[in-house]
C-alpha cells in the first residue's frame, strides 16, 4: 500500500475536519485541532514547530502541548497515516 | 453508434445480487445507446425479468447442469424471435458452457468475449495459489477438499478461523469444527465438491473491475473499497479510490494470462501490510454500475471487444464516487408469471 508520507500529501481534507484517503476509502473526522496539525504535517513541520503552535495557540505549557500532539500523532501513526515522528 | 441487441445474464437482483441488472443499466446509459436488451434468466422470479426500463424481452433458459446442447437449443428458439449480436454473461456457473460454445455461438451471429477455458481454470479458486506465485502476490493459504475427512485434517493445517468456500459462490468464517462442517452441509448441498478452505487474514478487503483485452493489456479498471456490508458480507455500499498497488496486479494478471473479458479482483491489505490475492472472478461483479459512474463503462467495452472493435476508455477517475444499494419493490402482474412458466418468455 502507498507508503503513509505519499498518503499524507494525497488525503482530501476538508474545512469542516473530514477526511478521506483516495487509496483506501477510509475516511475521519478531526476537529479544529486536528484540522491545524494536518496542515502542519502537510507543510513539513517538525514535531518540535508543532508543539510551538499548540502552546501559543491554546496557551498551555510546553509539556501539555507535547503529550497532546504526540497523542495525536501517535493515533495518525495507528491509522497508517504517517511514517516516523 | 449502431444498434446493439445485447443478451444479458443474471437477473437476480436480491440481498446478493447478480451482475446482470447493473450490467444492463451500465449498456442503457451509454450515450447515445440504441438497441435492444434481451434478458436471459434461469428463474421466474429474478427480479430483473420485471423492470421494463431495463429488459425488451425476457426467456429462460434451462440451467447450465441440462448441458450446453441444452442451452443452445433454447438459444435457436429464442434466436426464431430475436437478434441477438452480443451475449454478455454474468454468472460463474454458465461461463464455461458459454466459453466452449463461443464458436457455435459464432455461428448463429452472436458474439461473445470470454476467457478461455485454460484461463478459467488458472484463476480458478483450486489453482489460485499457483497463479499468485506466478504474479509475486501472496494467497492465504488454501485447500481444496472433497469431503469431511480431509476438511478435518486441512484445517487442523491452516487452523482457526478459517474462510469455507464454495467452488462457485458463498462464504463461511468457521472459528471451529462445528462451523466448518455446518459450513460445509450449506455449501455441498448446493455446489457439491470441492469445498475451498482458506485461512482467515485480517485486514483491510479491496475490489477491483476490470476489462482484458485478450492480448495482454487492460482496457480500462476501477478499484472499489466496500463501506457497508450485509450480514452476509456481501458489499451494500463502496466507494471508487484510486490505488496504483492494486493496479498494477490487475496489469499483471491480465498480461500473464492474456485475459479476456470482464473480471473481478478481490484483495486484501493485512495488518501485516501484505497484500494477498483472496479471489478473481471471471466476469464483471455486481457493483459493476460503478465503473459507469466513474465514466468507465466496461460492460458496453465488452459489447464492442466482442464485436471486433476496440474500446477507447478513459484511464484515470474521480476517487470518492459511492454506489449505496437500494431496496425497491417492482410491481408485476400474475400473467407475467403466467408467460414465463407456460411460454417462457416475457416482452415489454
């Protein structure tokens, strides 16, 4: 199957945080969240520029934000949606 | 475009439907179609046989076990009412019949474009696993058996769970002895022997429709993921992706058989992330309507293989496009059934 960096870039994202993968039919649901940390992803941000943005723009601590996203990432990670990280 | 007369099989439009109504609706949609769609059923209640948008006419023909000099008298009964250019079939069990009498079939003017009989049996479930070797793909592994005894000792081999299949149609999980025999009695009763054992993979299942041009190349295919299924796994909705991985398969198995004519590919992603071969069905499948959606409309490709031309079909589609199932109830006068059990034949 697609490795998941080519099915990262190849996802159809839309406004309101649905999601479908053209390669395999799965779809998802994120919020507005989630929605920021995908583009993020798309553009190549490391895990590092992500965190940085959670932090300012919820105003949490560095380690809240930390465990939030590597939460997240990790559950992308379970759907096969990205490599590494 | 010239006027087609198109005879087409499986009709039976139930929970687990046949191709048959979806490859017609696909030949009616075509633009510009002009011609006749003569409906060929084994059943007098295949809900097909009612719709008038679909069918000009319908006859029954005597089932494939009568024999293929059965069939082909009642095909020169029917050819006394009806032209007959193409004849599209639909269902694993007729198209070996239909395969060996393509030249006979010639003969009376109506054309087909099936696989050979070499063909059928290398895709066949029996000799799948030789044919994925043959393509580097994996196949769960699979026994054919042919009665209890040896059903027992295959699948203390491949162990539980374990899929049971029949040669032609249905599917059982079995998690036990039990199950597996049960399983069995179900599918020996109608199909008879062998009965395929396969080991149960878990995974992501993906379906591909294709068209082979019988010298090695694809006309066109689309890749199909189901996302809603019945209680008896049969696809109730799909969506149209777009997957080179599965394509590339679909090139390599019509290339390395030089197939021709309609198929089916049934896939499977593991969690492993392997992808492994479950099934090729030598015709088009029942979701079929969905390559027309997508503007790759195979079954009107067939007709005009079969009539010595070659299709030009788009290669790349839309991803995203669903087919979501329909339940509908046609209604039908008792004198339609009249027709079909006395004179065996019904017009619209």
């Amino acid at each position: 199957m697609a490795d998941a960096n080519r099915r990262l870039k190849t996802l159809a994202i839309s406004d309101s945080g649905f999601i479908f993968d053209p390669s395999t039919g799965q779809t998802f649901t994120t919020n507005e969240t989630g929605l920021d940390i995908f583009r993020m992803l798309k553009e190549e941000k490391s895990l590092k520029e992500i965190t940085l943005f959670i932090e300012n723009q919820y105003d949490v601590d560095e380690d809240i934000a930390l465990r939030d996203v590597t939460q997240f990432l990790s559950q992308l990670k379970t759907y096969r949606l990205i490599d590494g990280f | 475009m010239r006027e087609l007369h198109v005879a087409v099989t499986g009709l039976s439009a139930t929970d687990n439907p046949a191709p048959g109504v979806a490859v017609i609706r696909s030949l009616r949609e075509q633009p510009g179609w002009c011609g006749r769609i003569i409906g060929l059923a084994y059943d007098a209640y295949e809900p097909g046989i009612f719709d008038p948008r679909l069918v000009d006419a319908v006859y029954l023909l005597p089932y494939p076990s009568a024999g293929k000099e059965a069939v082909l008298q009642r095909l020169d009964e029917i050819l006394q009412r009806e032209r007959i250019d193409v004849l599209l079939p639909t269902l694993d069990s007729e198209l070996s019949s239909f395969s060996q009498a393509a030249q006979q079939l010639a003969a009376r003017g109506i054309r087909t474009f099936l696989p050979t009989e070499d063909q059928l049996k290398r895709r066949s479930k029996a000799n799948l696993a030789a044919l994925a070797k043959d393509l580097g793909l994996r196949v769960p592994e699979s026994a054919a058996v042919t009665d209890f005894r040896s059903a027992e000792k295959a699948a203390d081999e491949i162990g539980f769970p374990l899929m049971v299949k029949g040669l032609f149609y249905e599917a059982y999980r079995a998690a036990n002895s039990s199950e597996l025999f049960a399983a069995m009695q179900a599918l020996v009763t109608r199909w008879g022997y062998p009965v395929i054992l396969q080991e149960y993979v878990p995974g992501e299942e993906y379906n591909l429709a294709g068209l082979g041009d019988g010298k090695g190349g694809i006309v066109s295919a689309v890749c199909m993921k189901k996302v809603s299924v019945t209680d008896r796994g049969k696809g109730w909705a799909g969506v149209s992706i777009v997957n080179e991985q599965l394509t590339d398969v679909a090139r390599a198995f019509v290339k390395a058989l030089q197939w021709r004519g309609g198929f089916e590919l049934e896939m499977l992603m593991s969690d492993k992330e392997e992808l492994n071969l479950i099934e090729i069905n030598p015709r088009f499948p029942a979701w079929i309507y969905l390559t027309t959606a997508c503007g790759i409309n195979l079954p009107y490709a067939y007709c005009l293989l079969a009539s010595g031309e070659q299709p030009r079909m788009p290669q790349e589609y839309e991803p995203g496009i669903l087919f979501v199932r329909c339940t509908t109830d046609l209604i039908a006068r008792v004198k339609q059934i009249e027709d079909l059990l006395t004179r065996r034949e019904i017009h619209y």
